[in-house]
C-alpha cells in the first residue's frame, strides 16, 4: 500500500477553503440638473391658416425651394447669407443655425411662418432684442423727466420675408401685426419695436405702416453683398 502524502491526508480531512467576497455598495447614477425646456416654440396661431413655430431641419428642402422661386427675398434681405440662387447647403446651414442658437440661448426669437401647426414654410418673423447703441448714442431711450437724462428702453428689432408665391394675400400683414402686439410686447417684454426695409421696397414699408409702425428719419447703410449704399427706411412702434 502506497504511503499517503501530507497533501492527499489534507485533501481527504480538511473542506477545500471558500472566498467570502464582500458585496459593493452600488456606484451612484450621476446627478444631471434637467435641462429647462425652451421657450417661445409656439406655435402661435394668428389666424385659421396662419402660424408660427420654429424652423427645424426638416424644412430645409422646402426653404430651399421658397428661396429660388424668384430673387425677391435676396434683394429685400441686407444678409449676405441669403443669395439667388440659393444653394441647398445654405438651406440646410441656415435650418440647422437656427436650431442651434434657439438651444444655446434657450429662447426661440424667430420663427417661419406656415399655413399649419407643422405646415411648410412660407416666410419668416424674426423679434430680436435691438441694439441701444449706434455710433456711441442711444437710439431707444425715455427721457426722464424735464432733466434730459436718457434712460435705455428694452427694445426689439422685426424682420421677416415671405415667399414670393404666398405674397398679395395680406398675411404678412396679419403675421406683423401679431409679432408687434402678441411676440414683441407680451413674451418679449420689448417697449419699442424698429423696422427697417429698403427705400425702394414699396410693399415692405406698406406692410410696417398698416401694423402701425410710424416712419422715423431713415438711414444710410453700405450692403456688402450689393456692394452699394442704399437708403433703409426706418420705422418705430412704443407698444
């Protein structure tokens, strides 16, 4: 009979040895502050047909279809983004540029207009918070009392287009009227709104005068893209 080793012995007498692995406290999910919701989306209804909500990118082939019916919007638009013909790219830059800056600032303060809550694009409103300052003097102000100290309004700036097959429809009109009393003065919170459009651009100016703008001194101004001088009328509404 074979002698027994010392290791066969332990392994007959002796219960195998266990590990007693101590239970981890579970790892906390990390605390993400909510994300507050972005306000002024609309849409807002101006009228049965009329409405406004925000551009998204999904309306870049109908924004880029709009923007080559005709080179009315590029000539009535002092921005050197909007051009004719108007490529799809730039379509899609500016859907997406829109997104963007209503995400960074967590307001929207422009909006397309349509003819449906979710309706295809037929224009554009814009409410922006107007600079105070032009050339080093306040150009929205209250004068306070008879001292003639000049107190900054909080002012707003409109600006919008509409699509040359939506035009002599009177809805510009109506979308104006309702970005003065309902967007710039009750969720902008603005006391004065400034409009401006080209001295030549007939149709535009009517547009502010029958939202009831009044016609301010106008102004000179170099545009890049035309590569020219060109007169801006200049309108004011206190609302």
């Amino acid at each position: 009979m074979a002698p027994t080793t010392h290791t066969e012995a332990m392994s007959e007498s002796t219960p195998p040895a266990t590990t007693t692995l101590k239970s981890q406290p579970p790892t906390p999910a990390p605390v993400t502050s909510p994300v507050p919701p972005i306000r002024n989306m609309g849409p807002y209804k101006v009228a049965e047909d009329i409405y406004l909500s925000p551009f998204s990118v999904s309306d870049t082939s109908e924004l880029h279809r709009v923007l080559n019916i005709t080179n009315a919007v590029s000539l009535g638009l002092y921005t050197a983004s909007v051009t004719f013909p108007f490529p799809l790219e730039g379509a899609e830059s500016f859907t997406r540029r829109h997104e963007s800056r209503r995400t960074e600032r967590g307001f929207a303060d422009a909006w397309a207009i349509r003819p449906a809550p979710e309706g295809p694009v037929m224009g554009l409103l814009g409410v922006h918070e107007f600079d105070h300052e032009d050339e080093g003097v306040p150009v929205c102000y209250h004068e306070q009392g008879g001292s003639g100290n000049k107190v900054p309004m909080r002012c707003g700036g409109v600006g919008y287009w509409l699509s040359p097959d939506a035009t002599g429809k009177g809805i510009m009109t109506r979308v104006l009227d309702y970005g003065l009393q309902q967007l710039a003065r009750q969720v902008m919170g603005f006391e004065r709104v400034h409009g401006e459009a080209w001295g030549e651009n007939v149709a535009s100016r009517r547009v502010m005068e029958r939202a009831g703008m009044q016609s301010a001194p106008p102004v000179e101004c170099f545009v890049p893209k035309f590569g020219e001088t060109k007169i801006c009328a200049h309108y004011i509404l206190d609302v």
